[in-house]
C-alpha cells in the first residue's frame, strides 16, 4: 500500500497546440506526509510533484518528453487569467469570466471604489 | 462559387463580430466591497447579467446589448451553491441546488425576466420524487442542465435536462455497465469542459465525463476487484441523447501486465491513455471510435528520456494568445 501511495497517481490532459501537434500533460500526484487516499487533484493534501510534458505530433506521430523537476502549481486557463489580473491589481476582490456574442469578458470586484467592472479579454 | 462567398462572408461577420468590444457600465455604490459569488452570463444577442452576494440578498443587474445597465433587481439570499445560469428567449434563469444528506435532490430555479427585471423563484422541486432514483451527478452544457439519476433496483438511468424553468426533457436508458450498478452510482465524475468555470484541471479523477453534440461520454479508468485490486481499464460509456442510444466499450491495453493505475483523456476522437506499471510508464494513443490502438510510447523506469532542447514551454490559451510559459528543466536520469 505504501509502495502504490508513493507511486503517486497518473494524471493526464491534452490540449490542441495547432493544427498538426497535440500537447500532452503527464503528471504525477503525490500525497503529502500524514494524508493517505483520496482528495486528488487540487485538494490541499495533494500536489503535482513531478509534471512530464509531452509533445504529440500527428504527422510524424512522435512523442517528445520534456521533464520538469521542479515543483509548481498546474493552473487552468481561467485560474492563469486571475492570475494575471491579479498581478496587475490585488485590490480586486470576486471575479468570473463568461462568453459574449463579441467574446470572452471578465467581471470583477474593485474593492477601492465598492464596484464591479467588466472588460473585454485581450 | 456562390457557397464559398457565403463562407466566406460568414467568416467575415464571425471575425468582425469578435473584434468588437461591448464598453460595460460599471456597477456602483455597492453596500459593502465584500461581494462574493460574482457569476456573469450572456444570451446570443448579447445581452447580458451579473449576480452576487452581498449583505443577506442576491443581487442581479442586466446589460442591454451595448452594455448599459437596463434593470436590477434582488432576492433573499439562498443558502444553496449555484449550479449554473441558462436563458431563454425571455429569461435568465438560475439554478441553485438543493442538498439532502449529501445527495443533490433537485434545485430552487431563480428566474429573471430581461425586459423588466421581475423575479419569479421556484422553490425546492424534487426531481428524483421518491421513485428509486440516486442522484449520480449534474452539470451545465450547451445553455442547458443536465441531472443524471440511476435506480438501483431497475439498474436505469434517468437523465433530466432543463432548458428553462419547469421545461424539463427527462430520458431514460437502460444501464449499459456490465459490472455493479453501484459503481456508476458511486463515481465521482469530473466535468471535462474548458469553458467551465472555476475549475481546477486536475484531470486526475479516473471518472470523467465529455458533453460533444448531443453525446454524453463517461470514461472510468481501473477498478477494484474483489480482492481490492485495481485492475487498469478504462470502460467507456456513451450516450447519444438525440437516438436516445447508449453504448457500453472498455480498452484494456495489455492483460498480462501488472499495471497499477492508469488515466486517460478525450481530446476529439483520440484517447490518451497513460499507465504506470512498476518498472515502466506507457502512453497509448487510441482511436476513439474503434479503440484500435494507434501508437504506444513506454519508457522503462530510470531510462534517459528524449529531451528537447527548448528551455521553455508555451501554453497557447483557447481563448486566444499566450497565456503561460513553464520553465523547463533537463531531467538528471
């Protein structure tokens, strides 16, 4: 049973690149001292401890591995734009993206001014 | 010649429509800066809502299709987590979801007229109505609620869709899972949906489920056996909600290896599937429709791994431009 917690489990995503390559994100989750079982992926007690990127081409239907050692945080495209919006002000508090016939809005909190504002996605 | 200038003039609008920037009125004077469960939803002509908490109501403002705050309008706050948000051509609706012991029995519909902003709530419809069913998971797709519920005893699936409020489509399948009901029952389902929001994508849940045209999907990879082994396949149920045809695959890559665990995901018609084994990991790529196994990549375990010689990674983003890039270390092994 140690032996297979220590193994971690398998975790895999793929997203389009372009027309012809496919990346593909292998990860490894591992369980932090003292939890043991469930609560996998973006549970407090769980991290990504080693994160292989894989390149799929489907033209020349090979596979190129990049291995990271290093641990970091895997966030979603959505989490990635917080992230951003975040760095550029922490005063905004609440924020949600949703998609508009003219594309990809985001709705925030400015705490400052008690307010919500909404912009377009660059 | 004449198809291809409609095509083309449709990609024109397409693009044109996309490069137009609506300017929000922003939302002033609010009681407090502590607002929370800020969602926000637009109908196909553009008009658009923003709800939230704050203080003891929920607020909601709506935007005419050129951004201006045309109406507002709140309620007592519910004490229930949103489940999502749909429209009609009238309405925005809201879903909030009711709880007993655990089990998502149904939802309080909160809907808001767009024209003048009257609220009409419905409280506490019980969708399973005491008839066997339990409730197994629910999502939103395609403007629309999905409730999936499955009776034990008849071994059925019953699935609920919700386009508006009280306009409920309810279909029913005979369960395609060869082994116990229970572990459809049981699954812990993890929506696969880029444009599903707030989600972390951990893609670790071995029970997924993929909503494409009308086609409901849900992958389980390993098992336990009766001796509490995981045995590594990935099963695959599918559900064409217009045929009203369910269908039952499994893809186990090689019998005789002791594989302990395994994970895939669907990204169009291809399946990625990744194990581990004790001394080696293997990436199978499969075709979807037939699981006719295109390509394997395994590795032994402490082997050198083909490196690229990039340092840097970049992430392009679905919603356009380039979004993160991932230091790349050179592995030691």
């Amino acid at each position: 049973l140690i032996r297979k917690l220590n193994r971690g489990i398998p975790s895999v995503k793929a997203n389009r690149l372009n027309d012809t390559s496919t990346v593909i994100f292998l990860g490894y989750y591992f369980h932090q001292k003292g939890t043991v079982g469930g609560g996998a992926g973006g549970a407090p007690s769980t991290y990504i401890d080693n994160l292989e990127v894989a390149f799929y081409n489907k033209v020349l239907t090979s596979l190129e591995f990049n291995v990271s050692e290093a641990f970091y945080e895997y966030y979603s495209e959505e989490e990635i734009l917080i992230k951003e919006l975040y760095d550029r002000d922490e005063k905004i508090g609440d924020i949600d993206f949703f998609q508009h016939p003219t594309g990809w809005y985001v709705a925030f909190v400015e705490k400052d001014s008690k307010s919500i504002k909404i912009e377009k996605l660059k | 010649m004449k198809k291809l200038i409609s095509v083309f003039f449709l990609i024109l609008g397409i693009g044109m429509l996309y490069s137009q920037e609506i300017k929000f009125e922003t939302i002033e004077d609010l009681e407090s800066k502590f607002i929370y469960s800020l969602y926000g939803a637009s109908d196909n002509d553009g008009n658009t809502i923003i709800s939230y908490y704050n203080k003891e109501k929920i607020h909601y403002h709506i935007f005419d299709n050129q951004g201006e705050l045309k109406q507002y309008s709140n309620i007592s706050k519910l004490n229930s987590t949103l489940a999502g948000i749909n429209y009609t051509d009238s309405t925005f609706n809201f879903y909030y979801e009711i709880n007993l012991f655990g089990q998502t029995t149904g939802f309080s519909y909160v809907s808001v007229n767009k024209n003048n902003g009257t609220i009409r709530e419905v409280k506490k419809i019980n969708l399973l109505h005491g008839s066997g069913y339990s409730y197994v998971f629910h999502f939103m797709a395609d403007n629309r609620l999905f409730y999936i519920a499955s009776n034990l005893e008849t071994e059925k699936l019953k699935i609920k869709i919700a386009s508006g409020i009280e306009e409920f489509e309810e279909i029913e399948f005979d369960s395609v899972m060869p082994r116990s009901h229970w572990h459809f029952v049981k699954a812990k389902f993890e929506l696969v949906d880029d444009k599903y929001r707030r989600r972390r994508l951990s893609t670790s849940s071995r029970e997924k489920v993929y909503y494409n045209d009308g086609r409901l999907i849900f992958t389980f990879d390993n098992y336990r056996d009766m001796k509490y082994q995981f045995i590594s396949i990935t099963e695959i149920v599918t559900i064409n909600l217009n045929s009203h045809i369910s269908e039952y695959k499994s893809f186990m890559r090689d019998s005789r290896v002791d594989y302990e665990d395994n994970n895939t995901y669907l990204l169009d018609s291809i399946l990625f599937r990744f194990s581990i084994a004790p001394n080696f990991m293997d990436l199978s790529i499969i075709d979807f429709n037939n699981l006719e196994l295109l390509n394997n990549f395994t590795y032994l375990k402490d082997s050198v791994f083909p490196l690229n010689t990039d340092s840097l990674i970049v992430i392009k983003s679905a919603i356009g431009g380039e979004r993160m890039k991932i230091p790349i270390k050179k592995t030691q092994n």
